[in-house]
C-alpha cells in the first residue's frame, strides 16, 4: 500500500505518533509516500520529526491552538476568535490538501488529528479512503470517563474533534487499556503508537523523581515540593532552562528539553511528574514508571487523559504538583498494570494494519454526502 499522513503540528504527541506508524508500516513492507504537517507562522515543522521522517514532507498552514503565554492555559474562545480570522488562508489549505491527494493518489490517507483532514474530506471530498488516529476519539466512547463541571471546554473539544474525522473510513481510538469498540459511533479502540526508542529501551528502577516542566506555574509548585521535601532528588527538565544542567543544590537539578536525554531519564527514574498528555504518560507506562498528571488549566482533553489514566491505573491525577499525593501512591501502584500495558501495546501492530487493509479494500464505499451529514448530526447532538 502508498499511503499518505496528515499530521497536526501542535505539541509533540501526533508528530510522533506519525513517526511509530511509519516505522510499522515500513517494516510491514508499505509504503508512507508523504506527509502534510499543519503548520503557523509561529510553528513549524519540529526537527525531531523532519529528522526521523524519511518520506518528503509538506507544511500547510493550519491554524493552531491559542495558550496564555504567562501560565500556558488554553484558551478556547480565542483559539476560536483566531480559526474564523484565518478561514481564507484555510480555505487556500484545503484545496491544497485535495490537490496533493490528487496527484499523489495513496492508497490510504492517515489523519492523526488534523482538521485539514476532516475539512477537506467534507467539503472537497476526495476518493482516497481515509482513516483517523488518535486517542481524542475515545471521547466519542460511550465509556469514556469526563471531567465534571466543564461543559464549555467539553463541547468545544467536541465540536474540533468531531472537525477532524469528517469523512472518515474508520476512527482509531488510541486507549491506555483495552475495551469494546463502540460501533454505532465509529470507533475503534487500539493500542497507543510507540517509538521504537522507547520500546527497545531497558529500563532500571533509580531513586529520582523525573518532571517536565512547561508551565510557568508548574515550575514554581515544583520548587514548593522541594522545599517541603528536600530529601528527594528530582530531575526537571525544564523550558525556561539552556545548559543540559543546571544545578539548584544537592537534590535538585534542571536540564534543557532534549527528546532523547528526557527517555533516558524517564528509564532510570522512580516515577514521573507531567502535564496530562497521552503520549508521554503512555511512555511512562511502557517502561514502568507511575505518573502524577497534572493537566495544563482549562485543557478539557489533559483533564479527560487524567481521569482516564487513573483509572487504567497508570498513575495518579492531581490538579498541581502534590509530591504527597504520589508519594503515597507509590507503594500502592501495581506493576502488574505496566505489563498488562506491554501486553496491549503489543497486539497494535496487526490491529493498525488489518485498519488500513479494510479501509484500502472497502465492501461498500459510504456515500460522501450522506456520511458528511451523519455525522453534522452526531455534532449537533452531542
């Protein structure tokens, strides 16, 4: 099969979710002929991924999510003020995503999360299949577990989710344990996408604290953890540090962000402190490390990772950086999980391709008219 990526460049998670599909479909004897990388004037292309990638890539203007610069709290109604700003430009990328489509004909195109996806396939409609991959999805699971009290944030991340998969073959829902798929919406429920980075990794069991730290906010509450608990060594690598390390004292220490240094931490560490995202808590997972999530303020998807992650018993959700709260969870974390999680993750790799062969050989092809208002539909019902 020629198949080609759609990938949304916000944050690192569906970057790299692109590059472990890659290396499965690769080693699986197919082809990734390309891949478009939703891009601002502000965001490019990361290198970690224009490095790894090994198929010729296409940045296209999508417009991105809006932070408080100060205390990176996400801010729906003007990431929403800024998408309708930009629709002409859009309007210009959709018809550049048709075109490429067009003239590269895939076999399969593969959206991890972008709206140039869900869009061009609504209004432009293209004949190549298309399948989705990310773990949103499973928001659309009769299941899934959701935060209370947020019903602004929650529709507006279903409005942008449900924006990604117009269209759609199939939704593949990326989930930290297994569960029933949920037909009657579309989904279904696979393994998280790894790097092979990590899963050819040997991790050890060290006696350090590992953080990431993005948030201004959330550096200054690691500080107050040390200062309560001085006797436990943490290692922070942190956005606002240059040098690869930067030493407060005896038992805490900063590090530049650095993708490959930050694994080889999280290999040796005890545990793990992040912000709430998918991709990073499932890494942990894999090399069993417990996490404290902490979602970044009004991030209704981290909130909804955070719950969920407790509840496959992953970690532990807090709504700042309690050391307590982990340090009690630590004698009570089953190991047995993280090598329940191996177990699931390891079954992907023949669910990703059987998706991608079902959606390049398709029994009935869904009328395009008729799925686009379906699922305008499951919208204005949700």
């Amino acid at each position: 099969m020629r198949i080609l990526f759609l990938v949304q460049g916000e944050g690192r998670g569906h970057l790299t979710q692109a590059l472990s599909l890659a290396q499965i479909l690769h080693s699986a004897g197919h082809q990734v002929i390309g891949a478009i990388v939703g891009v601002t004037a502000e965001r490019g292309v990361p290198s970690f991924f224009s490095e790894k990638f090994t198929a010729p890539i296409t940045p296209i203007f999508s417009p991105g999510l809006v932070y408080n610069a100060g205390t990176n709290e996400l801010q729906p109604v003007k990431t929403t003020i800024q998408a309708i700003r930009y629709a002409r430009p859009f309007w210009r990328s959709l018809k550049q995503v048709r075109t490429i489509i067009d003239t590269q004909r895939p076999d399969v195109v593969v959206n991890f999360y972008e709206m140039l996806g869900g869009l061009t396939y609504a209004l432009l409609r293209p004949s190549v299949p298309m399948v989705c991959i990310a773990h949103q999805y499973l928001a659309f699971h009769p299941n899934f577990q959701r935060p209370k009290n947020q019903w602004f944030y929650e529709q507006a991340f279903k409005i942008n989710t449900r924006l990604t998969c117009l269209g759609a073959r199939e939704l593949l829902a990326l989930s930290f344990d297994k569960q029933a798929d949920a037909p009657g919406q579309g989904v279904r429920v696979v393994p998280p996408l790894l790097r092979q980075e990590v899963t050819q990794m040997k991790p050890t069991n060290g006696d350090f604290l590992l953080a990431y730290v993005t948030q201004p906010g959330l550096n200054v509450e690691l500080l107050k953890a040390h200062r309560q608990h001085p006797q436990i060594r943490m290692d922070g690598f942190h956005a606002g540090v240059n040098v690869p390390n930067q030493v407060i004292d005896d038992t805490l220490t900063y590090h530049a962000i650095d993708g490959k240094r930050f694994l080889d931490f999280m290999a040796r560490c005890k545990a793990i402190v992040t912000t709430a995202g998918f991709e990073s808590v499932c890494e942990a997972a894999y090399l069993g490390k417990p996490a404290l999530m902490i979602p970044q303020p009004n991030h209704f998807e981290q909130a909804c990772n955070a719950i969920d992650g407790q509840r496959a018993g992953v970690g532990v959700a807090s709504n700042s950086f309690d050391l307590d709260q982990l340090l009690a969870y630590l004698p009570k974390h089953d190991t047995q999980v993280n090598e329940r999680f191996r177990a699931w993750y390891g079954q992907g790799y023949f669910m990703f391709l059987a998706a991608l062969n079902r959606a390049a050989t398709p029994t009935s092809k869904p009328s395009s008219g008729g799925f686009f208002w379906t699922r305008v539909r499951h919208l204005l019902r949700s």
